[in-house]
C-alpha cells in the first residue's frame, strides 16, 4: 500500500495545498466523488486518460489511511 500512497501528493502550489494524483492537479477529493456517485474505475480512466488505474488504487488507499482512527467522539452541532 505504500507504494500506492507515493502517488498522492500534497504540494502548496498545487491545488491549494489538497492532495493530488502525482501532481497533476486531480484531487484525491474529486476521485472520491466520482466513485461515490457511481462511476467506476474503468469509466474515470476513459474520462482523464493521463491517470492509470494503479492512481484511483491510490486514492482509496489515502482515504482508507485517513479513515483509520482509535476514536471519534461525537460532535454537537
């Protein structure tokens, strides 16, 4: 998994600091969305053709990453 994790990158001249898919400007952010409204991984790769499969692996592994928390107490809003 690290392996695909080098593939995200967080640069302050690049999209205001988010991280991004080897630094070509497609947030990890936006990838998500994509998956999450149903897209698949085949059909994003035919849409941004600079990007390879091994990065869209690599944007779920940063949110798995990021998802991975002891403890999460519950917040009033």
């Amino acid at each position: 998994m690290s392996n695909l994790l080098d593939r995200i990158t967080i640069d302050p001249q690049i999209c205001h600091g988010k991280p991004v898919i080897r630094g070509l400007r497609y947030p990890v952010e936006t990838m998500l969305e994509l998956m999450s409204a149903g897209m698949t991984i085949d059909e994003i790769l035919a849409d941004y053709e600079d990007l390879e499969r091994e990065d869209l692996l690599a944007v779920l592994a940063f949110a798995t990453r990021l998802s991975q928390v002891k403890r999460m107490d519950p917040v009033a809003v």
